[in-house]
C-alpha cells in the first residue's frame, strides 16, 4: 500500500529520484578517481592553470608598465619602506620621552637647555666678545695694547 501513496507524491517520486541518481554519479566518480587516467587528466589540467596564471600575472605586469603605474610588487615594497620610516619616527618618539624633556610631538621646536645662573659668563663666549670687540677696535683705527 506504500506503492500507490507514493505515486500521489510528486515531491517523494522528486527526492527518489534525486537520491537513485546521486548514488549512482557517486559510484562512477569514485571509480572515474581511482583510476590513473585521471590523475593524468588533473596533472595537466592543474599545469596548464598554473601556465596560464603566470602567463596572465606577465601580461597585467607588463601592461601596468606600460601604462606607468605601479604593480602588485611596487606597492609592497612602498608599504615596507614606510613601515621602516614609521618604526624609526615611533623609536625616536621613545627616544625624546625618555629623555624627560617637555617636548610634545605636535610641537614644532625642541626645548632649549636654560643657561646656568652665574654672574660670570661662560670662558668660551668670554674670548669670542673680547676677540670681536678687539677687531672691530682695528677696524676703526683705535687699537690698544
């Protein structure tokens, strides 16, 4: 009595179907596998895909050129330069905050050492105002001993 059940069933006859047909490519693909023809038959297809990649790679890599815009490499090798430049300004960074000087990376000038306070002014800059003053004395014709 499943028999004439089944035959008021459009959808079950449908899925019979579908399940009968499915076992049955299943079985000869698993066949079709096994057998040495096909690895044959994929080694070239798979080689033949690789050759035509490397083939299209070519192309687009010398059309690009021609067109003088940059390829897949070129930006690559942009990234990594300013991957490095944008490591040396973050050390640099560390470097200024570790020397505990108020300087802020939005600030444009480094802050100056203030000079010591003393009366006297430093032996360096001491000879540079005598020897100036000494030659503009020349100069004008009133040296002194």
């Amino acid at each position: 009595m499943t028999e004439p059940a089944s035959l008021f069933d459009p959808l079950g006859v449908g899925r019979g179907l579908a399940s009968r047909l499915e076992k049955g490519l299943t079985q000869l693909a698993n066949q079709g596998v096994k057998s040495e023809q096909f690895a044959k038959a994929m080694h070239k297809a798979l080689g033949a895909s690789l050759a035509t990649r490397q083939l299209t790679k070519q192309f687009q890599n010398r059309l690009l050129e021609a067109l003088n815009l940059p390829t897949r490499s070129d930006i690559q090798a942009l990234t990594e330069r300013l991957q490095a430049v944008e490591d040396r300004i973050a050390a640099m960074t560390a470097a200024v905050d570790r020397l505990g000087s108020g300087w802020q990376p939005g600030s444009a000038v480094l802050p100056l050492p203030a000079p010591p306070r003393t009366r006297k002014p430093p032996p360096l800059a001491a000879a540079v105002v005598a020897t100036a003053v000494a030659v503009g004395r020349r100069k004008r014709g009133k040296a002194r001993p």
